[in-house]
C-alpha cells in the first residue's frame, strides 16, 4: 500500500491505495464520485476524463499514486452547491446528450479546451473533443453546446475555467482502508 494526499472537488483526502489503482476507480470506488463513468479502459472513449492539476487527463490511464499531492475536479465539483457550471448548462439547453455516458468526459474535455481558447471556432471545438467518443448523437449538439457555454462565459465575463476552484473550504481525511 501506498499512502497519498489528493484533494478531489475541493475536499483533501488521504487513503492507503494499492500502487497499481487507476485513478477512475479511486475516484468512484474509494471517494463514490461516480459521476466519472468508467468506459474503455484503454484511453480511446474519453468518457473518465478529469482535470488534474489544470489539465484534462483520461483517468483511466493515471495511477492514484502519480495523483499524490495533485488537485482533481470531477464532474461533480463543476457544480459546487448545485449551480451548474456553463458547460453543463449549454449540454442540456443544446441537447447535447442522448444516453449521457459521454457528457461527463466531453464537459470535463471542453473546459479545458476553453481554458486554453475561451473563443473556439467549430473545427476548434472538434479538434479539441476528438479525443472522446460519443456513440449517439453525431457531435453537431456538442460542437453547439461548447460553442454556446463559450460565447455565455465571455458574456459573464467569468473567469477562466479552472479559476472557479477557490482553495478548498471543507477538508475531509479519510481513514487509511
């Protein structure tokens, strides 16, 4: 067993885990964030992505351990206290969601696409998704509701995704397992 420190949406965690658990299912199985769904397992859906310490990484393929010290955002912790980030709101209004599977990989993806481009053109939008696969809804919703969450988070003039994580306020420490 390998001691790590991580601080998952907000809330530090320290847990005893096995050098060889994915981060996914440290995530959903240890922390029960199961809003981070497990797809393939080889890094070719993009349905388990999350942020890890400013950047998207397919989860199931980061070890808890390389997590150590790190900070990651879930699905779950774009909506502190239930406010909707942007994205989330855009998916639903854009209809950019049929079974959902994806939505949580595709939101966590398209954040930090705007990150790095708060004002995308379509092929931007595609070429930053194109790591994640939908199977439903042949990606014009997404490319829509990317671009829509864009357009609203430059209206609101909000900061830049990412910088909504304040430090965090509740610390839970979770026994050694």
């Amino acid at each position: 067993m390998t001691r790590i420190s991580v601080t998952v949406d907000g809330t530090a965690y320290e847990d005893d885990v096995e050098p060889r658990l994915l981060l996914v299912h440290y995530v959903r199985d240890r922390l029960g964030l199961t809003g981070t769904p497990v797809g393939c397992d080889t890094t070719n859906c993009g349905t388990c992505t999350v942020d890890l310490d400013g950047e998207s990484v397919k989860s199931c393929t980061v070890l808890a351990v390389q997590a150590d010290g790190s900070r990651v955002t879930t699905i779950q912790g774009l909506a502190p206290g239930g406010e909707w980030h942007p994205l989330q709101t855009a998916f639903h209004q854009q209809h950019a969601l049929q079974c959902g599977y994806c939505t949580p990989g595709m939101i966590m993806a398209a954040r930090d696409l705007l990150r790095e481009n708060p004002d995308p053109t379509p092929d931007e939008v595609r070429h930053g998704l194109e790591g994640n696969l939908c199977r439903c809804t042949g990606y014009q919703n997404i490319v829509r509701a990317v671009l829509a969450a864009a357009a609203e988070m430059r209206r609101r003039g909000a900061p830049a995704p990412g910088a909504e994580e304040a430090a965090p306020t509740a610390a839970g420490r979770r026994a050694p397992v």
